[in-house]
C-alpha cells in the first residue's frame, strides 16, 4: 500500500473511535479562530483593514477570514 493509503487507513480507523468527529469539530473550530486572530492581528499591524486584504487577494473581507488555508 502507498504512503498516501496508510494514512487514509488510518484516518478513517481515528475517526470511527468515538467522539473523534466531535474532537475533530472543535479542533477545526480553534483553528479557524486561531487563524482569524492572526489574520486580524497581521492586518492591524500592517495598518489596513480586513476589507483592503481582501480586496488585494480579490475576495471579500468574509471570504478572507473563512478560507482555508491552500494545504487543508
């Protein structure tokens, strides 16, 4: 089996413990807000707002906060 196949495998075996979806969840969840302070921090710091990174990266400001990191 490819390196990629084992850890499918053993993905789906973590996920199918129980409580792992809800862990998972939560996980994600403080990740997101993790990255949404860091976004909002990187814009204060640089002196713009959430709007005008946006609008350079040719999103939204919601857009911004919400999409995922291009390695997820």
């Amino acid at each position: 089996m490819s390196e990629q196949g084992d850890w499918r495998e053993l993905r789906d075996r973590r996920m199918a413990e129980p409580g792992a979806a809800e862990a998972y969840e939560a996980t994600r969840l403080a990740y997101e807000r993790g990255r949404t302070a860091r976004v909002t921090r990187l814009a204060r710091d640089l002196g713009r707002t959430m709007r005008a990174m946006g609008e350079e990266g040719g999103t939204s400001r919601c857009t911004a906060r919400r999409e995922p990191p291009p390695d997820a």
